[in-house]
C-alpha cells in the first residue's frame, strides 16, 4: 500500500511536472511573437500574459463535478485547463492575429477551439479558449501535454475577474440583480471595445501608422 502511494506521487510529480514545462514553452512562444512585433513592426498587441496551474482543489472539485473518480489518469485526460495561459491584448482583432500565430506553429497541435467572443455564454462571458498540445522532450521521448490559452481584451479581462469573483464569493448562486448587472457590464465592454478599435483605426489612418506616445514606449513589463 505504501509502495502504491509512493508511485501515486510520483505520477502526479511527473504529471505536474510536464504541466509546468507546457507552460513554460507556450509563454516563451508567445514572448518570442510579443518581442517581434516590438522589434519589427513597432507594435504590440499583446497587453500581458499570465500563467497558472490549477490547484489540487479546484482539479478535484472539477473532476468530481464531471462525475471523474480523481485519478491522476482522469486529470490528464479529461481536464484541458490543469495549465492554463491567459493573453490579454489590446483589440478584438489582435485576438485572431495571435490565435492563427500560435495555432499555425509547427509543434503545436490544435485540440479544441471554443470562440466565446462570437458566441458569447448566457452570463455575457466573452474570450477566445484554444486548448493546445506541445511535445515535451524527455529522456524517454516526447510527451503531448495539454495547455488551455485564453485570449482576451483588456475589457474583457477587467469583466471576467469581477465576475470571477462575484461567482467564488456567491458560491455560484450570485442574487439576479447581481447577473443582470453583470450582463449589462458585459454590453458595455462590448461597446468599449468597439469604439477604442474604431478610434484606434482613425488614429492609424490620420497618423499612417500608429504612433507610440514616448511615456509609453518607457514602460516595461
Ligand atoms: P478557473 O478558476 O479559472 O480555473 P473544459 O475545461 O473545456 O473541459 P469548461 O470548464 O466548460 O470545460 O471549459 P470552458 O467553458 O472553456 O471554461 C474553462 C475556463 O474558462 C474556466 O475555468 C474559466 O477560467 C474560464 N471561464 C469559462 N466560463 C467563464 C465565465 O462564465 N466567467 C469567468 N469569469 N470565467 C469563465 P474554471 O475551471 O471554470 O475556473
């Protein structure tokens, strides 16, 4: 018994351990585009990046909700999202940009595609989700492991966090005004992403290019 828990171990370390290398060359990827567009085309549509691996509870808690016995099998297989990479950039457009960037790498393999920006869910989340798979080199040979990217505005970002939050704090069972409001937010978002890309777009074409304004151009991630 104690020999089978020590290989259990060291199966989720393995585990976890590809999940982390996952993350680590899909966020050098997406580090690699972000500094050619600077470099190139003096231009980023990439606000910031951020990187979890989901907890050993919320795992559980999402397995057990898809009626999963919590194996370390049924982790791997089942649960896309156990390494997830968050990309925020600055318009709705640039979204695509980056999603063809990534999906059009030869090691990367596309194994999902859920586009909740043209059809957003019910609650008004808005955000494009690809679930990919890069190879992990080990000694015994390439391993697929699977990483979730979201790709979303700033806008959209902002929107998601506070309702992220509402729905932890509410248990899900957040009161109706609450969700109206919260669905009200989202077509405003919506709105603002629209009018900051048509001024966008205005701006480009009265300057023909965008300009970067110098107190911009000094600050560092
Ligand atoms: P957390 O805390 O971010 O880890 P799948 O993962 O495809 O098997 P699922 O969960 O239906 O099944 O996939 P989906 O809808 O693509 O959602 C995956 C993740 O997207 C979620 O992970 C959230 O991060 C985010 N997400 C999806 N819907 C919403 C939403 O309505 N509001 C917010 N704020 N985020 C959302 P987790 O595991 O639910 O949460």
């Amino acid at each position: 018994m104690e020999l089978a828990q020590e290989y259990v171990a060291d199966d989720l370390k393995k585990a976890m351990f590809l999940y982390d290398s996952a993350l680590k060359q899909v966020s050098t990827k997406i580090e690699i585009l972000s500094e050619e567009f600077v470099n190139v085309h003096n231009y980023n549509p990439i606000e910031h990046v951020k990187t979890r691996i989901k907890t050993s509870e919320s795992i559980t808690h999402k397995l057990e909700k898809q009626g999963y016995d919590t194996t370390i099998e049924n982790m791997m297989h089942y649960l896309h999202d156990v390494a997830g990479v968050r990309i925020i950039c600055s318009f709705e457009k640039d979204i695509y940009s980056i999603a063809d960037m990534i999906c059009n790498q030869d090691d990367v393999k596309v194994l999902i595609i859920k586009n909740y920006i043209a059809n957003p869910k019910p609650n008004g989340y808005k955000s494009y989700h690809l679930v990919v798979s890069v190879p992990i080199y080990l000694s015994e040979g390439p391993v697929e492991t699977k990483v979730e990217i979201q790709i979303r505005t700033v806008a959209m970002d902002f929107w998601a966090s506070l309702e992220h939050k509402i729905k932890y704090k509410f248990e899900g069972n957040a009161p109706d005004r609450i969700q109206l409001d919260l669905k009200e937010c989202a077509d405003i978002v919506d709105m603002l992403d629209k009018k900051m890309f048509s001024l966008n777009e205005e701006i480009k074409a009265f300057a023909g290019g965008l300009p970067m304004a110098p107190s911009e151009r000094d600050w560092k991630d």
